[in-house]
C-alpha cells in the first residue's frame, strides 16, 4: 500500500523585498516570510480535507533549514517607479471537514492589498462552488453581517493573505509575495 502525503496543517505567510537586484529582492522577501532557509516545491490548490489552520509563529517553528515543504504562493515583481503591485493567496473552507478546499493565488499590477485579497477570496470561493456544481455570484452570495460564503446552503468561510508594495522613486527591484505553508505532523 502506498502511503500519501496528505498535509494536516497550514500557515499563512507574507513578504516584500527591496533590492537593486531582482533575484536578491526575492531574496529578501522570503526572508521577510520566515521561508528562505526552506527548499520550496510549489505545489496547486488544493486545501486538504480535515487541515488545521496554524498561525504563522506555530508553523515557523515546524520547519528546519533546508526541509523541503511545501506551498501555495503568488509573488509579484516590479522595478517601475511608483508601481503599485500585490500578491495575494486566499482560501475557501468547506463546513465539512471531510471535504477538500481551495486556495487560490493572486498577483496583481495596480491593485491595493485590500482589492487583491477579496479577489483572491472570490476566486477561490468560487472554485470551490464549481466543483461543488453550484452557481455562484459572488455579489449576492455574501453575507456581509455574519462575514460568510454561502454556497448551496454550505458554509464557507473564506479568508486570505496579502502582501502590496509600491515601487520607489529609486526602481530598485521590489517583490511581494504570499504564501500557504503545507506542513505535515
């Protein structure tokens, strides 16, 4: 029988970097996350059934330099002055645990942190009422009061990580970048 590899909890993360090197801005923006000593494997969205939600300080000290782990991220770059640029990770919970979830990523030019955050919730509630074969309008499906996804009478509950910059007058290459962190026990 072969053994899978099924995360039981997640953090979220975010950084920015500023350097005159874009590699080295980076850099800098994964240490900014608490994930630079860490071998990254990107990986899709899926939000596995039954995962915990953990803070960011109770994952960091999951983790071990040169582990391999792990994640969902959006990272978005610019050395264009006065730029404005965001990346944002949003997840979808079903009320059911033993349901899988969504996390989406996000990056965007010209966009707040505030603007790019609620996208990536929509998008990431809205890929969960597709494979839930639902419709869903994400102008009438929240309830704004209990703070809510309402999808085919389920709830979800939607939440994100963001991280925006502008770009300074000096160009220097400036990254953000968002990240959920997939740990296992």
């Amino acid at each position: 029988m072969t053994k899978t590899l099924v995360p039981s909890k997640l953090f979220f993360t975010n950084g920015v970097g500023v350097h005159r090197e874009k590699l080295q801005s980076f850099e800098l923006a994964l240490r900014d996350a608490g994930i630079a000593t860490l071998n990254l494997v990107s990986v899709s969205s899926i939000y596995p059934p039954g995962c915990k939600i953990i803070s960011r300080k109770r994952g960091e000290e999951m983790l071990e330099p040169g582990q391999i782990a792990f994640v969902v991220m959006s990272r978005a770059e610019s050395n264009e002055p006065h730029r404005m640029i965001a990346a944002s990770v949003g997840v979808a919970v079903p009320r059911d645990k033993r349901m899988y979830g969504y996390l989406s990523e996000h990056h965007a030019y010209g966009q707040t942190g505030k603007e790019a955050g609620d996208y990536a919730e929509d998008l990431a509630a809205s890929m969960l009422a597709s494979t839930l074969g639902v419709e869903f309008d994400e102008n009438q499906s929240w309830d704004e009061k209990r703070q809510l996804w309402k999808i085919s009478n389920k709830i979800v509950v939607t939440r994100n990580v963001t991280q925006s910059a502008m770009v300074g007058r000096d160009a220097r290459w400036t990254t953000v970048i968002s990240a959920a962190m997939l740990l296992f026990d």
